[in-house]
C-alpha cells in the first residue's frame, strides 16, 4: 500500500505549496536556533508515516533523488549500517531513530531528505514514495492490556504484553482495612487527556561536524544541553563521537516546559547526516509537526477512592491508574520513579493510609510522559485529589473549604512524613486557603451562588488547595540514566569585583539571568548588574541536568548561593590579611568586612577582588573563584489555595471564568516581579486544559489536535485578569528558603476550574465532567437535564 499523498487538511503532513512563503517556515529574527546561518548550510525534511502502525515493505527514493539541490535521503537501514537507528530514552527504554521494519504511530519519522534549501528539502519529503503494510492499531491502554492485544514492543526479546511497569507505593492492606473501616466511601473515574506543550518556537538543531577536529558542535532547542551531550555520547559514541569531542550549545528557547528536554529522532538524524556529509545541516520542525509527533503530557486514567469518617474527617486514598506513554516511554522522571511523583496524590491532607498503584502501557501513539510544566506527574496527583476531595464534599453535603480545614495537615506538624513516604518539608495550609477565601469574598459568593441558582442561573466556586513538590532532586533518590540530579554554579570574581556566573541549567525565558545575579548579589554585595550570567554552552558552562521540574532555583540557585558562600569565605582570609587583623575579628555585610568595634577598618568585595590577584596572603592561591555542585538534602514543596468562580451560558454551555484568585507559596521570594510572571504564565497553561486543549485518536491512531485548527489555545479574549497573592512558609533545609514556583499554577489551575463547573451543576446531580469542559459537554448535559435553553 503506497502513501498516499496527504495535504495538510486530511491530515497535516503534507509539503504542498512550500515554494511560496509558507507561514510555518516565517520566523522572527532573534538568537534562535532558526536565525543560525553556517557557511555550507545543508536543510533536512522528514518523512512522515500516515499510518499508526503498519510494516514498511519498501521505501523508493529514486524521485525525490533527481531533484536539482536534493543530496541525499536518509533511511533506517541507513543508520542501522552504523548502528544508530536505536537510541535510549531518559527512562532507559528504547526508542527508534528511524524505523527499519515497522512504524508505530503517526506522523513518525520514517525518512530524512537533506538538500540545500528548506523549500527544496520538503519538495523531496513529497517525492519520497514509501510503500506500507498496515498492521493492527492500538490506541486504547485498557484494550492494550487485554490477553489477545497484539504485542506492539516486536523488538523486544521475550516481551509478550504492553505493559511497560507497575509501580506502587503505600500499605496495601493498611489502607484496605480503613476502607472497610469507613462510614463514607466516595469513588470517582477521570481522564486526564494527551496534551502538548505547543510552546512559541518548535523543536529544531544545527548540527556542524568538523572533519579536520573530529568535533561535533549541536545548537540545539533543549532545556539540559549536559545530558543531551551525554545521550549523544552513549548513541553515537561507537563511531568516534566521544563526549569530549560534543558541544551542545542552547540558544535562546522559545518556550520549552518540558516538551524540549527529551532527545527526539530529528536531532540525531541531522547529526548523523553532518557527520557522513561534512556539513552543517539544519533542522527545525514546522508546527503540525511538533504538535503531532514531540513527546506528548498526561494521559493518564485514573481510579480514585477516598474514605471518610461521618464529619468529614478523610482516612484513606486509594489510586489505581493506567498511564499511556505511547509506543516508547521516553518521559524524563527520575530512574526510580516510572510514575514520577504521582506519590504525591495525598496532597495537602493528614491521611494516614494510602495506597497507589500505576501501570504503564504501549499504545501505537506518539511518546509521551514528559512533564508538561510540572514536576513528574504532579498534575495528575494534584488533580486526582483536589476532583475527589470535591467529590466526598458534594457526598457528605458539606461545604468543600470546610472539608479542606478540617483535613489540612496542621502547620505545627511539619516536617509530615505522608502515608506514601515523602517527607514535606513546610507548609502552612490553613492560612493560603484563608486567604484566598478573603480576598474573593467566599462567603458573598456563596450567598449570590444560592440567589442566582433560585432564578434559574448557573454560577460554580471551586477550589484547589494543592502541594507541589519541586527541587529535584537528592542524589540519593534522583537520577537520569545514572546521571545524578544535582546542579551547579561556576562563579568568577575579576580583579575589578565584577562576576562571571555559570549555570548548569538553561533558561526558557524563567528569568535566570535576573534571578541568578540577585542570588550572588544578595551573597557578594557585588551589584546584581554587575553579574554576569551565562547558561546553556556544554564547553563553558559546568555539567549540570538542567531546567525543568521547577529546578531551578531550589537547585542551580542554591548551588550559585553555596558558590558566592565559598569566594566569601576566601574574601574574608584575604580581608583579614589586609586589614592585618585575625578573621574571627570581621564582621561581614553586604559588600564588605569590617573590623569588629572598628567598622571604618573595612576593606570592599572589590577591594578583595583586586588583592587575590594582586596581594593575596602568602601561601593562598590566586584568584578569587569557587565551584558548587548542590546536591539537596530534600526536595521543596510549594504550595497554593486557588479559587475559581464562573458562569455558565445555558444557551451555549460556554464556561466564563469571572473571578480567579490565586494565592502560592514557593518560601522566601527572591524577585516578586518574575514570580508573578511565572504564575500568570502557568495560570494561562492551566486554565488551557481545563477547558480547551486536547489530543485524541480515532481507533485507526489518526490524530485530533494536530494542528491549531483543533487544537486549541487560551488568548486574551479567553483569560481572565488573575488575582495573585502570596503566604511566605521557607524552606527550612534550603539556603535562602526558596522553594520554586514555576509551575505552580499549572499544576493547581486545572482541578480548581473543574471543581467550579461542577459545584455550579451540583445541584442538577451532576458530579464529574472530564477536562476539558468544552461548551459542547456542558450543553449536552444540560440538555439531558432539561435546562439547555
């Protein structure tokens, strides 16, 4: 069966029409891997499966080969001749480069074209005619695991399920026995949809190998240049490209919240491509790609139970969930953690027995798992607990802020060692969810609630009184592919007091540079102005895991504070030696060391500077530089009470967020300006699947969403003009106690905005509705209840 010549509006890959301008290919001029022009610059296309699963039997590219400016198309067998058409996942499964039997989901790459231009490169995608096999599809997780599913994992020795792991956690009979304990049991399934990051800029590389060095330099979109040059050395390091010889260099990124730290096909085709050719090759993805074919967040399936006492008093959670990460788990958790933190389910409630349990599955999708702007599966566990809380509220007909007060884990309690094993380390619910209660005036709402439900008028309050749990990670729980999750700062102090701060980590546009310089300022006293920040270059920057997971801060920040504590320490050897005093005798602020009982004996930071390379002890080396590496003693846990109010159209089933307060704690805040703009952010990216993105599949694996004619995001029109506040709990184990916020918001939004839609159709009976709530599903049920108009 020959592929068919598709067009973008059957099902988004086709190439037609790409000698004109096409708006997929116009970018901004900026420092973007898009704007890097290399003299010699080759361009690479790729070809696309139509299919979701089905045997190649031959690929023909005798066609797209006669086009003037095509050089070459790259198949499987291509790499398999050196051995790189397999490559590991960060979770240590296997992922195909190219395929050389069999594609498992469309939209997957089957071919590379290089040519020498972009429009010329996809001209030759359209002439390659790949001749296919279709093999039986499975979508369904549920359906995969049936006893007669097809096998989908062939390359698997000996595998004979679609079953990628179970993981459990909690007491297991404990939890059972307060289940049967109970006097109120409430239970509740959800889906948490396939959704994708869909950030401003695509995923795309330059890869430039250098014959005469044997070096390989790779711009590259990704959020953790450091293991991507490892996993480039374990895939490629058997035909000479050693990690000495790698250097990955991230730009500017356009946006990457998860989407942009796994190592996807396209990056390592255009590497192998530079390496045969000798040339720099580019390649950067058009939208339709990245959004049917990236690594996709969420999916999960999700059986929850809560038990209860008859005042409301909850005593155990009970979770069994099927987690499809499509044909390859390529998500990016910790190697201990196949669910990621999905442990984290209890929430922010005194639960003494829990028990959780996931599964893992191969679908003939697309891979997904990645953490979407949230630490490993916080998401899920936020929302699976937040709905069921709501839930058991709705059942024991209490109010669900009362419900949350009675159960909160009580601030004197901390540090709390939950019943499925982390041990948070603050937290002061009670007065997060106080507060957001008063500035949105809870119980005036609550009275104009009842006044509008008795004319017939559909207004809902909801609230999410999340944990988070942020900072990954301790060395001795967290690692990918053996890498341990610390992070680092490599801090240089000039003879004339200025500084030069390297990170391991890799901004998105989260601010580092402002953040990271305020950090050593705060420590130093040298003018955070003065600070010079720099990320994101594997040859100048010190290994690090880089920036997702809300790590940042709690991790590479600390690590710059412990670095500016180490030069202080030296400062102060050499105060001493100039000041001809003992350095038990100063006395440090911000800036300087003084004499004690004698503060006009001082001696400046930049005093300091100029003397560790001009008059520095006897003895002591010279320079004024220190090197951290941070591995945290524990993880952070932020925390929030969001309330959300809306209204309901009757006519249309429209849901209109009036009102949405948000109130975060992430500790002690170093920059109140970028805090507030990483919460408006994620309050956006989480009002987005509650009620508006979506990716689905037919049963024959063909894409819905894949382009943004269906896959829909929020704009100004939809948003609402948030209401932020903010409680300070510190960390007690951090440096500064800083927790992390940046994803925060997207994490607690979703399940505060379902809880208002359904407290708004509680009294109809209703008790659940999947996210998205798109006016369609609220329209059809009011229909069922007779109140559509």
């Amino acid at each position: 069966m020959s592929e068919p010549r598709t067009s973008p509006e059957v099902c988004g890959m086709g190439h037609s029409m790409k000698r004109k301008e096409d708006p997929r290919f116009i970018r901004g001029k900026g420092n973007y891997v898009d704007d890097i022009q290399l003299p010699g610059m080759l361009h690479m296309d790729i070809v696309r499966s139509p299919f979701a699963h089905a045997k190649i039997k031959s690929i023909d590219a005798s066609k797209a080969l006669k086009i003037p400016g095509v050089l070459a198309v790259i198949t499987g067998e291509t790499l398999a001749k050196y051995n790189l058409h397999w490559m590991p996942t960060l979770m240590s499964d296997t992922q195909m480069v190219l395929p050389t039997e069999k594609v498992m989901y469309q939209a997957q790459e089957v071919a590379a074209v290089i040519a020498t231009d972009r429009y010329i490169a996809a001209d030759g995608v359209e002439a390659v005619e790949v001749d296919y096999e279709p093999l039986p599809v499975v979508v369904d997780p549920v359906k995969a695991l049936d006893p007669g599913a097809p096998v989908l994992r062939t390359d698997k020795k000996d595998k004979k399920d679609n079953r990628i792991f179970h993981w459990q956690a909690g007491d297991r009979a404990a939890t059972d026995k307060a289940f049967a304990e109970a006097d109120v049991v409430v239970a509740q399934d959800m889906y948490i949809p396939r959704i994708h990051v869909a950030s401003i800029e695509t995923c795309g590389c330059v890869a430039d190998f250098d014959r005469v060095t044997g070096k390989l330099t790779v711009y590259m979109t990704t959020q953790a240049p450091h293991a991507v040059r490892t996993v480039f050395a374990l895939v490629a390091g058997h035909v000479g490209l050693s990690e000495e010889k790698i250097r990955i260099i991230s730009p500017d990124i356009g946006g990457g919240f998860g989407g942009k730290v796994p190592v996807y096909p396209g990056y390592v085709i255009a590497v192998a491509a530079s390496v045969v050719i000798g040339k720099p090759v580019k390649w950067v993805e058009d939208r339709m790609e990245n959004l049917q074919a990236d690594s996709f967040a969420r999916d999960y399936h999700i059986h929850a139970e809560l038990a209860a006492k008859k005042d409301g008093t909850m005593t155990a959670l009970r979770i069994k969930t099927l987690a499809d990460h499509g044909y390859t788990d390529a998500a990016a958790n910790p190697s201990k953690f196949p669910a990621g933190l999905f442990s984290i389910c209890t929430g922010s409630y005194a639960l003494k027995h829990a028990f959780a349990e996931v599964d893992g599955v191969y679908t003939n999708k697309p891979p997904g798992g990645i953490a979407y702007r949230c630490s490993f599966r916080v998401t899920e566990a936020v929302h699976c607990i937040e709905r069921v809380t709501d839930v058991l509220a709705q059942e024991l007909k209490m109010d669900p802020a009362e419900l949350r007060l009675k159960n909160f884990i009580p601030p004197e309690k901390f540090p709390w060692k939950s019943a499925l094993g982390w041990e948070y380390d603050s937290g002061n619910y009670p007065a997060a969810l106080h507060k957001a209660m008063e500035i949105v005036g809870y119980e005036a709402l609550r009275k104009e609630q009842a006044e509008k439900r008795a004319r017939g008028e559909l207004m809902g309050i909801g609230i999410s009184s999340f944990t988070e749990i942020v900072g990954a990670g301790p060395s001795k729980q967290f690692d990918i592919l053996g890498l341990k999750m610390f992070d680092s700062c490599e801090l240089r102090i000039h003879p004339t007091g200025k500084a030069l701060a390297r990170f391991g980590t890799k901004s998105q546009g989260q601010g580092h540079e402002t953040t990271y310089a305020q950090i050593i300022a705060e420590e130093l006293g040298i003018p955070a102005a003065q600070v010079q920040v720099e990320e994101g270059d594997t040859d100048t920057a010190p290994y690090g895991l880089g920036t997702y997971a809300s790590r940042s801060t709690p991790t590479a920040g600390a690590a710059g504070s412990l670095a500016a504590r180490k030069v202080r320490e030296k400062a102060k050897q050499i105060a001493a030696h100039l000041l001809e005093c003992s350095p038990d005798d100063l006395v440090w602020e911000p800036g300087k060391f003084s004499v004690k009982g004698a503060p006009s004996r001082s001696k400046t930071i930049q005093e300091i500077a100029l003397a560790a390379y001009t008059n520095h002890p006897q003895g002591m080396e010279a320079g004024l530089e220190a090197v951290s590496y941070y591995d945290p003693p524990n993880l952070t846990f932020p925390f929030g009470s969001y309330i959300a109010v809306v209204d309901i159209d009757r006519g249309t089933g429209q849901v209109k967020v009036r009102r949405f307060v948000a109130v975060d704690d992430c500790g002690n805040i170093i920059n109140p300006m970028i805090v507030d703009g990483q919460i408006h952010g994620g309050l956006a990216m989480g009002l987005a699947p509650a009620l508006l993105e979506e990716i689905s599949y037919d049963d024959e694996g063909n894409i819905t969403g894949g382009s943004f004619m269906d896959y829909l995001l929020p704009t100004a029109v939809e948003t609402p003009s948030w209401e932020t506040a903010k409680t300070v709990t510190p960390s007690p184990h951090h440096p500064f106690g800083a927790k992390g916020v940046g994803e925060s918001a997207t994490v607690g939004a979703p399940p505060a905005i379902a809880n208002a839609v359904v407290d708004a159709l509680a009294h109809l009976g209703v008790r659940h509705v999947e996210i998205p709530i798109t006016p369609e599903k609220v329209w059809r049920l009011l229909k069922e209840k007779g109140l559509a108009e």
